[in-house]
C-alpha cells in the first residue's frame, strides 16, 4: 500500500493547485480524480469552455455588426460553423487539462484514476479499472459540486439542459429558456443570443445577479434587453413538460398569474450543490451539515483533524478562485505556515459583454451594517478607450468609508472588467483610500481610467472627465 503525506480527493482548481503546494512544500502527494481527465468542472464543463465561447460568439457577433462601423468590408454571408466553434472550445480544454497533468508530473504528484471514497480517517479507496487503497497521513477533500435543479423538473440532457450540455449542442436553438439569471445562465445565453437564437431569462428574484451590487444589476438588465434579452424577474417556474422537440415552462408572475415560455431547449441555471457523493465521509468521521456541504473550522479543518475541505463542498462563493486560494491556504497549514485569507476581497465575475466585476461590499450590505459610505460612480462612455473600441455601456462605482475614506466596495460594468478588478484587490489589500487611487498616474487612454475618475468622484465629487 502507497503512504502519504497529503491526498487530495478531487482534481479541480482547489484540488490540483492544493497538491502543487503541498508538493512544493516538501510533502509526498496523491491526487484522485474520477473522469479521465484532470481540472474537474472548471477547466473541462465550467470556466474553460464556457469562456472559449463566449470569445468565438462575441468575435461572430462583432463581424456581422460592428465591421462594417470599423471599415472592414466582408462580402458573402458570415456564418456560424457551430461544429468547429464546439470543436475549438474542446481544443482549449484538452490544452488545458494536458498543463495539469505536465504540472502532475512536474510536481512528482501521484495521479489515481477513481472514484475516492474513505476506509477510516487515514485510508482511501479509490475505484477505478482496479480497486487500490492507498494510505494518507492528511486529506484533503475537493470534491466540488454538480448544476442544482427543481423537485419538479426533469432534466433529460437532450432539450431540458444543465451548463454541462449547453456547452456542446449540435444545433443553435431557436428559443432558448434560461432559468436563473446568475452568472452561468446570463453568460450561456449571451453566447446562444449572439448565434442567433431567441433567448428568454426567467429568474425567481426581483432582478438578474440578485447577490450583485443592485446598481450592478440594473446597467446590466438594461444593456441585455438592449442585446433583445427577454429578461422575466420575479417569476416562479412551477413546471417544465417537454412535447416533443418543444419545451414548455409556466410560472407565476409577481402578480400570482401564470405565464408559459415556449422553446425548443430549456437550460436549467439555477446554481450548484456541493458534491459529496460516494465520498463515504461519515466513515473518517467527517460530517456533512443539511445543505450538503463538509463543515470545516476556520483553518478549514473538519471534524476529522487530519482531514481538510476547500472549495465549491464548503461555504462561501463557488467559485475556482476562491478554491485556489483555500488549497494553498491548507498546505501551507499543513507545512506549520499562517496563511491568511481575506473572503470579502475574493472578486466575482461575470464574462458577458460588457462584463461585471465586483469586490467588497455591495450598497445594500453597507446599507444593511449601518456603515456610512459615499460613493464614486464614472461612465465608460466617457472614456476615449471606450469610444475607440465602441464599448461605450457600463460604469465604475467606488464605495468608500464617510469618515476614512477606505474603499469598501467596487462593482463595475463594462469592457475588461474581469481583468480591471484585480487593480481594485489590490488597493483593499492594501486598505488604499479613495483618494490613494484618485492620485495614481493610469495610462491613457485605458478602461482602468474610469477608476480613477469614480476614486476622483467618491473623495468629493472631483471627476474630471464628466
């Protein structure tokens, strides 16, 4: 039987940069993953693929109507080859979890192929073609989660889909029913959207991304019934019945009356669950709370000393960035280090276009706390970057203290946002104020301009370009 210092039961992003730490740190480490291939939901049916795309519409979108406005001539009719844009979307991830498996054996991490379930606190089974055993001194569970849906609702993976199906459809849908207006329904409709088909969005809150910044929420539904979003909040879906190649979705509205969409594919967006199965848990003496999820202390431990969670199986945000960090987070624990995680500067993200970016806190938290903040808010329109690239929708909005002028919180709408938050991490790291950011010399002419125009406005409504 093979020893270890550290197994990691589960190779997604929390999974496989854990096992990299923990090896960089001197420990010998076992990495088990059930599919054939490494990186779990991010890299082969989340992130990755869904990103790929979102990049190949986008660029169809642009050739059919903004080309011309560029000055660029495309005689004959552009068409979508949706077969070679799926096959692409395959090329990145096999790439992609190919640099895992490079990065395995780089790392001299042993990789079992199986379903990992626990003997007792200290021993794994794993299986697979074969049934192995292997020993561990500590684990580390990072087992993710699967698409959530409705009591009601059967998914058949053929017209009523998960992401996981949507992201290699033979044809483009005539009407695509979205339910749930989070990041996964939002981002999947937009790529459906601009090849074509009807997109209708059906979302049980009063608004799409209800755990974003309202302000947030409200540019973004506004720019996507300008893109000819059907966007329906406040909706109860009661049934999904497929006839057919149709399917047929009825809710009720605020008003308690029934409405009914009618698609030809549904896709069934209405968040995750933690993914416990098979893990065996109760076995090493780890305990699962009611909502499904591996309960850990602070240093992610749980009930079972030597054995660790980090990840979407845990709470907080289910999102790959935040599994990251809590992967280094344990071997570094593990290696006698203090790592330090701060949750409320984990960014989140959404890729549609413009997209939306956001850390800290929302007004509504800040409202919530009794915090006095004042707030800074910049259009992208204002920008010369932004007129250059004709991205002219969205904003930046700074949230600082009344008093110190900390930033609290920034959201934002528009062009490369996912990569202009990283500068908003950094200055709450660094507890920068408002006025901090308001003096920092930003390149011209750049989207990260509109920053520094909302740090400008939140220090005394100084903005200089509006």
């Amino acid at each position: 039987m093979n020893s270890y210092d550290v197994a990691v039961i589960g190779s997604g992003p929390g999974g496989y940069v854990a096992a990299i730490r923990c090896a960089q740190l001197g420990m010998k480490t076992a990495i088990i993953e059930k599919y054939s291939t490494l990186g779990g939901t991010c890299l082969n049916v989340g992130c990755i693929p869904s990103k790929a795309l979102l990049d190949s519409s986008h660029h169809y979108e642009d050739a059919i109507k903004h080309f011309e406005e560029h000055g660029i001539d495309i005689s004959g009719e552009v068409k979508v080859n949706l077969e070679k844009m799926i096959a692409r979307k395959q090329s990145v991830v096999d790439q992609t979890t190919g640099g895992i498996d490079f990065l395995m054996k780089k790392n001299k991490i042993d990789v079992y192929e199986g379903l990992g379930s626990f003997k007792d606190a200290t021993h794994i089974l794993i299986k697979g073609e074969k049934e192995e055993e292997i020993e561990a001194k500590n684990t580390i569970i990072a087992t993710g989660s699967k698409p959530s849906s409705l009591p009601f609702i059967n998914i058949d993976k053929e017209r009523v889909i998960t992401s996981t199906e949507a992201l290699k459809l033979k044809e483009v849908p005539n009407h695509l029913i979205v339910i749930g207006g989070g990041v996964i329904g939002l981002e999947l409709g937009q790529v459906y959207k601009r090849l074509g088909a009807e997109v209708s969005v059906v979302e049980y809150a009063d608004r799409i991304l209800p755990t974003m910044d309202a302000g947030v929420s409200k540019e973004l539904n506004k720019v996507l019934k300008k893109q000819k979003f059907n966007i329906n909040a406040s909706h109860k879906v009661k049934s999904v019945e497929r006839v057919g190649d149709e399917v047929i979705v009825k809710a009720d509205n605020k008003k308690g009356e029934e409405v009914e969409f009618k698609g030809d594919y549904c896709l069934v967006s209405v968040g995750r669950r933690p993914y416990t199965d098979g893990l065996n848990a109760e076995a090493a003496g780890v305990k699962i709370n009611d909502r499904g999820q591996v309960e850990v202390n602070d240093h992610l431990q749980t009930s079972a000393s030597n054995i660790y969670a980090i990840g979407d199986v845990i709470k907080g945000a289910m999102l790959a960035h935040k599994a990251e960090e809590e992967g280094v987070f344990v071997a570094e624990t593990l290696a006698g280090q203090k790592p330090h995680i701060d949750y409320n500067l984990i960014p989140g993200v959404v890729y549609t276009w413009p997209e939306v970016a956001a850390v800290g806190k929302t007004e509504e938290q800040l409202k919530d706390a009794g915090v006095e903040y004042k707030v800074g808010q910049f259009p992208m329109r204002a920008l010369g970057r932004s007129r250059a690239s004709m991205d002219l929708d969205g904003f930046v909005k700074v949230l600082a203290d009344k008093t110190t002028d900390e930033i609290l919180g920034v959201h934002m709408v528009g062009a490369r946002a996912a990569d202009m938050i990283a500068e908003a991490v950094v200055a709450m790291e660094y507890r920068a104020s408002a006025e901090d950011v308001s003096r920092m010399s930003h390149a011209h002419p750049t989207f990260t301009e509109a920053i520094k125009e909302a740090a400008l406005a939140a220090t005394g409504d100084r903005a200089l370009h509006v």
